[in-house]
C-alpha cells in the first residue's frame, strides 16, 4: 500500500512540473511601455483571439520597465505605441540589448494615422532588427456614422492579429 501511493505521489509531482514545463514554453511575452489606452486595447484583443483561434500559446504581459528573461518564453511580442514614427526609445533600448534573438516581433501601432492598412516590414534598422507588422492605432471610428469605419478598423486589427499568430505559429 506504502508503495502504491509512493508511486502516486512521485506520479503527481511529475505530472505537475510536466505542465508547468510545458505551459512556460507556450507564453509569449507581451511586451508594452506604459498602460496607455491604445495598449490596453491590443493586449485585450490579443487574448481575445488567443480564445477565439484556439492558439496554442498565451499572452503573458511583461513592462519594458521589468526585468525578466526572453528566453524563458516562446518568443517575445512588442507593442510599439504612442509614436507617429520609429520605436519608442525604452523599446528601442530593450531591442539593443537583446539583438541576437530572434524570436522577436515588433508591433507598431502608429499613432494619428487614419489608413486602415496592414504593412508587414522584414527585419532593418527602422524595425530594431526584428520582423514587424504595422496599423494604424485607432480603436474607434472618428466622428458620426462610424459603422462603417468601425468594420473597417476591426478587421486591420484582425489582420495584424493574424499575422502575427502566423508568425508565431513558425516559431
């Protein structure tokens, strides 16, 4: 009988460092500078298609301001926001210091643009080295009669959001 749950309880401890192994391997860090509005808006929609898709990962969201490891996850997802143009410069610091990995993807959500388009941009100097997709950071239609315009919004953010899955779905 001794033996018996001897076994079972060696059993269950592996069991459980199994699934915390393998849940670490399947998160992605989310990574932001600040909790602006724009990134509120793209961590919820990204977990939102986690759900939806039935993604094989997580979101787990980690400040530029923190310290931690990018190699205790999958890869390393980086919202981009609050600039009209180039990457904020606590981003781009985080990417300087981190140059040889590779499982980085850069998302710029440019501020005040009004395209509703989808750029995918290969690794350079303007995009830190890493792959990056870029839209426009409206999450609301302007002005009256928007329904339209809210579609539209919506599925740019689902097309980076896909595209970025589909990167990460490489890894």
């Amino acid at each position: 009988m001794k033996r018996i749950i001897t076994i079972l309880v060696i059993l269950t401890g592996l069991l459980v460092l199994a699934g915390a192994a393998s849940s670490s391997r399947n998160e992605v860090a989310l990574l932001y500078h600040g909790i602006s509005g724009v990134n509120k808006e793209a961590m919820n929609h990204l977990r939102q298609e986690v759900k939806k898709q039935g993604a094989n990962f997580d979101f787990k969201p980690v400040s530029v301001t923190s310290s931690f490891n990018p190699e205790d996850f999958k890869a390393v997802v980086i919202l981009n926001t609050g600039q009209a143009d180039g990457i904020d410069p606590a981003i781009s610091d985080f990417l300087s210091a981190h140059s040889g990995l590779s499982r980085m993807i850069l998302v710029n959500l440019i501020k005040g643009s009004q395209e509703y388009k989808v750029d995918v941009l290969a690794p350079s100097d303007a995009t830190g080295g890493v792959d990056a997709v870029s839209a426009s950071s409206l999450w609301k239609a302007p002005g009256l009669g928007g329904f339209k315009k809210k579609a539209e919004i919506r599925a740019m953010h689902d097309e980076w959001t896909g595209i970025v899955f589909d990167m990460l779905e490489k890894e």
